[in-house]
C-alpha cells in the first residue's frame, strides 16, 4: 500500500505509535514528536520509493502461483521455467516502470 503520514511519522520516531479516530496520533515512552517538515519530506521519500517499485508489484501479480512454478520446475527444468514463466513478465514489466510492454 501507498505510504502514508503516519507511516512516515513512525518511521521517523520508531517504537509505538497510536493513530486516534480523526488522525490525531499518540506518541508513547517519550516520543517526540517529528516536525512537520520532517514528516513531509520523509512521506516524499517514502512514496517516491514505492513508486519506484511498481513494477516488481506488477511482475508479482503477473507470475503464476508458487506451486505451478514449481511444477514447471520439476517437469520442465530450470532454463525453460525462467524463459517460460519469468522471462515474459520481466519483459512486459522493465524495472524503468515503463510497462506494460506487449
């Protein structure tokens, strides 16, 4: 999932954290509250590397399930499994995001 304000908020603060009906948060054992700033820019990193990483969601959704790549494994080998079952979803999801390739 997307991040969110409050997954920035916990990254930057660690330990435990409580989010209140309404959004508001309950810091516990002392936590200091991050700034503002401090929240924005790091829900910006947050993001900004989550979207880079569409395409390896779009490539999970893409691959069969685990037991028929294993079964493909065991009946046909390694080498045609991969140019079989992952070499076609690698290509129609490149690691630039810039699928899908048809």
């Amino acid at each position: 999932m997307k991040p969110t304000k409050f997954d920035a908020i916990l990254a930057l603060v660690g330990g435990e954290l409580t989010q209140i009906a309404g959004g508001t948060i309950e810091y516990h054992d002392g936590q200091t509250p991050p700034s503002e700033s401090a929240i924005d820019t790091k829900l910006a990193s947050m993001i900004s590397d989550w979207e880079a990483q569409e395409y390896a969601r779009n490539r999970q959704a893409d691959y069969p399930d685990w037991g028929t790549q294993l079964n493909k494994i065991y009946d046909d080998g390694v080498t045609k499994w991969k140019s079989e079952m992952v070499d076609p979803v690698k290509a129609k999801w490149p690691k630039d995001n810039s699928g899908p390739v048809e």
